[in-house]
C-alpha cells in the first residue's frame, strides 16, 4: 500500500496547482474553471465511493486498484491531448470516479484498517507515509518537467509511471483481509485446538463492529460528518490554489516546489508519529491538533511576505495533512470496527468529497472577483478552527453491549 500511494501523487493530487498556470494560460481556463476541475474529481469519488466501499468489503483491493489505475493512468494521457475546459473537467471527474485518485481515497486505507487492530494507528502511519514521500518526490520533478517539457508531455510521464508502480505490486501482493489467507487481524495464525477444546477465535480482545445502520444512529457519527464537511471545505479551497498565491506574490516556480515538497515531507513525518500516538492517546486530541494547525498555517500565509513564512505555513500545512491522514484513516475503524468499515466509509467519504469539491471553485471564484485570496484565506482559517471545536467534543460512542444491557430511561 506504501507503494501505491506513492504513486499516487504522480495523479496531480498534490500538485496540480503546478499546472494551474500553464495549463489556465494555454486553455484560456479560469481559476475558477480550473477549481471545478478538482470539484469534478471529488464530486465523482463522492459518488462512486459508497459502491466502492462495498466493493472493497466484498472483493478487496486486489483487483479494484489495478483496474482503477489502469483508467486513471489512460485518463491522464487523454488529459495531455486536451484542448477545451470542458476536457479538462470531464477527465478530472472520470480520474475521480475510480475512487483511488482522491484525497482520503478508502481503497488503499480501508484495506490496511482491516488487517490490523492492535497496531492499527502504526500501520495506517506506513502506508500513508507514501503519500507524503510521493509528494516530497514528485513536486520538484513536475516543476522540472513542467519547465523543460511542457505541462502535456508531464501529464504523459506521469501516466507511465503510476501505472509502473502501482498496477503489477498490487495484482500480485494485495489481499482482501487476513481470514482469507487463513490468519487472524493483525497477522497472527490461528491457534491449534487442543485434544478435546475449541480453538479460540480470533484475538481475545475483538473489537465490536457496527453495522451502518447502527452507526448512523450515534450522536458521534453526525458530529463527525459535520467537522470533516467543515474541514473538507477548507482543504478543497486550499487544494488548487496556495500555489498560484505563493507564485502571484512574487515567489520563484520551482521555490514554492521546493516549499511544497517541505509540506509533503512534514505530511510523511507526521503521519508516522500520529500513527503512533493514535495507538496511544484518544484519536479525537490529534484532530483537534490537525485542524488547529491548518488555521495557523494559513494565518502564516497570510502575513507572509518572504521564505521564511512560504516555508514554515507550507510545513504546518503539510504536518497538519499527515496528522489528518490517519485521523480520516483511523477514526472510522476505532469507534465502529472493521467488519463493515468499507461500507461506513463509503457513506461518509461523499460528504467529505461534496464539501471539498465546493471548496475548490468558491475560493477560484472569490479571487476572480477580488483579484486576491486574502478573503477566502480568513474564511479557510475559520473553518479549520470551527472544525476543531466541534470534533474535540466526538468521544467514542458507548460500546454496543452495553447500550443494550442499558435500560432506556
């Protein structure tokens, strides 16, 4: 899973905002036409994420990732043939629709949540570590290639090189959960039974898992469907357009690669101490931690005016990224199990993806109109900070067990 999400960054979900420029200046595109490209892409992961859910509790990634890649990898190379808006937008909404190139994508989180318990948090942490590496490794090339080869070609070298990467190492190693290889979660193989006793099933401290319907029914669910909304509307404003206000306010292209490179190293960092930690401490504290830091990251940007500021808010940025990785990763899993966690996730990924994709073109169309970002930065602050209030308050619903023995009042 590290692997393919690595190569996942070479799909421009990091840094299309490098292409913004070149690809708006020679398209006659928008900032807010190229903001509904990103709304395209995440409206389609929205929509198709519940059948993928369900798909990936049914079959596992072992098959949907290298036929998602495939398309992906193929829509990436008609993208480099584009020559109109509508184009650009219809091929964002088809890379979306597949569900693997999408922020917070449940095919390759999902999978990883299922094989594990105990460990969950670390394991979560070391394939999410990929995506940050891809983008520390990624950003510069694109710039390069941007710089010596055009924005087409780019679109083609990193069509090939994500289906190199992730299509063979997942058709040959990937597998549903551990039951089907015969083991238990986490990795372990069953116990003999003895002469005369029953085997025990499973680890001894199996965690209880929630159906949708039940999980739909707790306070803590709506609570965090509304933080990640709020939140999701703020990184979608972000997603396209903190590079282009680095670029407009005077900063060299491949600087603010390099700064964004930072963001996706501080991403891979912090993911792997908040995988640890989420093993360790509630997994609601490194939210609030998360969302916090993405409001003083675009305080910073805010009043930045050298590299000083274009470096310490892009590596905020990006440690409140990896922070927030496992917290989307893990939250699910921890309060509702990992029995039905696919098809919870693929109810809640729509909301999330709905409020990112509008995010993307109200910030693009704020700045049309304005001819800056100041305004939609504030708002962007203000979100993440109402985000963090509301899911410091989502404790861990009761155990079902026990809501049941409870005797209504």
């Amino acid at each position: 899973m590290w692997v393919v999400n690595f190569s996942t960054m070479a799909t421009g979900n990091l840094s299309f905002g490098l292409f913004v420029i070149p690809m708006g200046g020679d398209l006659g595109m928008s900032r807010s036409q190229l903001g509904w490209a990103i709304t395209a892409r995440r409206m389609a992961a929205g929509v198709s994420s519940f059948v993928v859910g369900r798909l990936i509790d049914r079959y596992g990634p072992r098959v949907l990732i290298p036929v998602s890649a495939a398309v992906i990898g193929m829509g990436l190379i008609f993208l480099s043939r584009a020559d109109s808006p509508w184009q650009v937008i219809a091929i964002f909404g088809l890379l979306g629709m597949t569900g693997l190139a999408a922020p917070q994508n449940i095919m390759t989180s999902v999978p990883v949540a299922k094989w594990f318990q105990q460990k969950r948090g670390m394991a979560l942490a070391l394939a999410a570590t990929g995506l940050g590496m891809g983008g520390v490794f990624f950003l510069p090339i694109t710039q390069l290639l941007l710089d010596h080869i055009g924005w087409r070609s780019t679109w083609v070298v990193m069509a090939v090189v994500f289906m190199a990467l992730s299509i063979p190492l997942s058709a040959v190693f990937l597998r549903r959960q551990p039951e089907d290889m015969g083991l238990e979660v986490d990795g372990k193989r069953p116990v003999p039974a003895r002469a005369g006793t029953t085997a025990p099933s499973g680890p001894a401290t199996e965690e209880t898992s929630w159906t949708v319907r039940e999980a739909f029914r707790t306070a803590t669910m709506w609570k965090l469907l509304l933080a990640f909304a709020l939140a999701g509307l703020a990184q979608g404003g972000t997603s396209v357009h903190r590079i282009p206000y680095w670029i407009e306010n005077g900063f060299d292209a491949q600087i603010v690669s390099f700064s964004f490179a930072g963001d996706a190293s501080g991403a891979a960092t912090m993911a792997l101490f908040a995988g640890w930690m989420a093993d360790r401490v509630p997994i609601r504290v490194i939210a609030v931690g998360s969302f916090t830091g993405l409001a003083v990251a675009m305080g910073l940007a805010l009043i930045g005016r050298n590299e000083y500021f274009l470096f310490s808010s892009g590596i905020l940025f990006g440690l409140s990224v990896g922070a927030g990785m496992i917290v989307h990763s893990y939250i699910f899993a921890e309060y509702y199990g990992r029995t039905f966690l696919g098809s919870i996730r693929g109810i809640v990924l729509p909301v999330m993806m709905v409020s990112a994709a509008i995010g993307a073109p109200m910030v693009g169309y704020i700045h049309d109109g304005t001819g800056s970002y100041v305004s939609s930065w504030w708002l962007i602050l203000s979100l993440n900070v109402m985000a963090a209030l509301i899911i410091s308050t989502a404790t861990k619903p009761a155990p079902l067990v026990a809501r049941v023995e409870t005797p209504a009042l």
